[in-house]
C-alpha cells in the first residue's frame, strides 16, 4: 500500500486508506484490503523488529518481508500492525495470497508472542445475523458451513457430520435451508451489497473487495462483538502452564513444581475414527505444524492420550481425551500461541462447537 508518511492511531490509518483508495492501491493486483487479527503478548513488537525491516507511523507499525512472486523474482512485500484493542492487533496489507503465504505468516509461526485470532463458531453466527439485519437486501454469494449439533439441529440425518460448500446469487436462502436440514452453520462468508463486498471467516480474516467507509465500518462492528470471547481465550492460554516455585521451608530452597491445565470441552461425543482423523489432518495441514508420539488408543468409550510437539516453537504438553473433553497438560516452554492454534486445529478439524477452559492448578508441595 502506498501511504503518506504521517502518524496514525489504527482508526486513523483506516480513513487514510478508504479515503484515497485508487492512490493506496495503485499498482496492487485485486485491489483489495485484507486485515488479520493476532493475539499478544508485550514481546510481540520486538519480535517484529528481530525478524523484520520496520517503520514506526505514529501507533502504526509497517514491516516488510520479502517473497518470491511467480516468476521467481524476490519483491517486497508491506505490512501495517496496529492495536485493536490490549493483546489485539490488526495487520493490513494488500498484497496478493502468495506474498501473505511467503511474507505474513511466518511472523507468527515462530512466535512466542504474536498468534492469529480465531472466531469461536458461535460467535461467527452473532456477525452473520448482525450482518443480515443490519442489510435487509444483503446477499451471499458464496459460504462454507459444518455440521455443530449445539448451534442447529438437523431434520436429515443428525448423527452424520457433515461440511458443505456453496456458490450462487442465492446464498442467503440456501444458507438457512442447508442449517434447517442438514444442521449445519457457516464458517466462511462472502457478503455482497450495491456498495458493499466482504468476506470472512473463522481464521479472523476478513477481505474488504470494496475499499469504502461502509466496509471499514462493517469490519470494526464485527469485531466489537468477538473481542470479548477472544481475549477470554487468551487469558485461559496464558493460565495453562508448567513452572517452578521457589519455597523456603525452614533454611532451604525448594523449586516446587506447579501445573496449570487446561481441557477443551466437546460440543459432542467423539469416536476413536474422529481423533485418528484429527492427528492425521495436522499432519497435512499447511498451517498447523503439530506432532503427536506416545499415541495410546482405545475404542468404545473413547480413551486417547499422545505428547503433543508444537515443531516451529518446541512447546511441548500432554493431552488426554474422552468422548466428551481433552484435557491439556503443559510440560515444556508452553506458550499462548501453541495453545491457540492448537485449539483452532480441534475447532477446525475435530469439532466446530468445542471450547477451551482452564482446567486446575496442581502444586507438588
């Protein structure tokens, strides 16, 4: 993006951008605006400057990497970071999916700091519905929904998990037909209006097609609503870990173990087939890096245990699962972000309605 040199606060560089759209996005493929979402830590903003040429505008930080485009030729690619809200940021950027995939998401893939921002699923569904009645002749051209049996029920077949994609002017209707009939609810949206043209999903991405007031002021309404639930989030990630506390029982020094677990609660049962399924889909995915070894497993009543290895950042904790909950232990260097992006894998892969709570605290002493 091409912005004056200036000092912003985060809303300030929004109406830099919708004010002058065809002049910030000159020269830029799609003309569009992309924002994510990552959660923090105070760290975040070194980390950035170790790994990355920065800029400071004001409360805007730009960062640049680099990324090798199509033809094999390395280019810059630009980035603005500002604070959404404590522990929030936004990154905007108009740069094209391959320079995002080479330039943006390595900033968090090895960060003890900085971890993308998930949308709880229920949450998705309060901004569909303040999208909706917020636009009485707003269309959907396009969503991607999965089976959540606690967010709708199904008339055809409820015990079968389902994922669906769609595309048509007539998204808006089949969207509530797909979640009568089949208990299914959207996760990825595109929204299409005369002045508007937004897509989001779960991952906290939200593409702005249209670089207007409108889609800004949809976007920052969005996000008022999930920040809370969000940053609950974060705080239970912080709470789950393994340290040492120092005693002083009489003249000695005792470094006292204490553990601080967490459990990810099932939206419904869990079969054996259904936590086989989610290793091996960590294992293909382009952005998960998770491994599981000391994998014990048991059909029936579901009982499964494994050591989990966050491979970009060396966290290392334990989990246990029943049908109905998956208890996380910490063991080694657990940090937020691997704790997050591993719930996103279990909301993404394993069970769309599944929340993370802290568990207890556990003192050796």
């Amino acid at each position: 993006m091409h912005i004056p040199e200036g000092q912003y606060d985060l809303k300030e560089f929004c109406r830099v951008i919708f004010d002058s759209p065809e002049r910030v996005l000159n020269g830029y493929h799609g003309q569009r605006i992309k924002s994510f979402l990552y959660l923090s830590d105070d760290g975040w903003h070194d980390y950035l400057d170790d790994h990355y040429e920065t800029e400071e505008l004001g409360d805007i930080t730009k960062f640049v990497g680099e990324y090798r485009n199509r033809k094999g030729a390395e280019q810059p690619a630009k980035f603005y970071v500002g604070q959404y809200k404590d522990d929030l940021q936004m990154v905007l950027t108009a740069e094209t999916e391959e320079a995002i995939r080479q330039a943006l998401r390595p900033v968090s893939e090895h960060s003890d700091s900085l971890s993308p921002m998930p949308i709880m699923t229920k949450d998705f569904q309060t901004m569909n519905e303040i999208v909706l009645s917020t636009y009485d002749d707003m269309q959907i051209s396009e969503f991607k929904s999965q089976r959540v049996p606690s967010l709708a029920d199904a008339r055809t077949r409820p015990d079968v998990d389902r994922e669906i994609e769609y595309k048509g002017t007539d998204g808006r209707d089949r969207l509530d037909e797909f979640r009568d009939e089949y208990g299914v609810v959207p996760t990825r949206i595109q929204y299409e209006h005369e002045n508007v043209s937004i897509r989001i999903d779960t991952s906290g991405k939200f593409t702005l097609e249209t670089v207007n007031k409108e889609s800004f002021n949809i976007l920052f309404d969005l996000l008022s609503e999930v920040v809370v639930n969000v940053l609950e989030l974060l705080d239970v990630a912080n709470q789950i870990k393994f340290e040492k506390r120092e005693v002083v029982p009489g003249n000695l020094k005792v470094q006292v173990p204490e553990v601080s677990s967490g459990e990810i609660d099932f939206d419904q049962k869990v079969s054996l087939m259904q936590a086989e399924n989610f290793i091996k889909g960590t294992k293909n995915s382009d952005d998960l890096n998770f491994s599981f070894t000391d994998v014990t497993k048991q059909a029936g009543s579901l009982d499964f245990s494994a050591q989990v290895t966050d491979e970009n950042r060396g966290s290392l904790f334990n989990v246990s699962a029943t049908e109905e909950s998956m208890r996380i232990v910490p063991k080694h260097d657990c940090s937020f972000p691997s704790l997050v992006e591993f719930y996103i894998g279990v909301i993404q892969l394993l069970d769309g309605g599944a929340e993370m709570r802290l568990y207890e605290s556990q003192s050796a002493a």
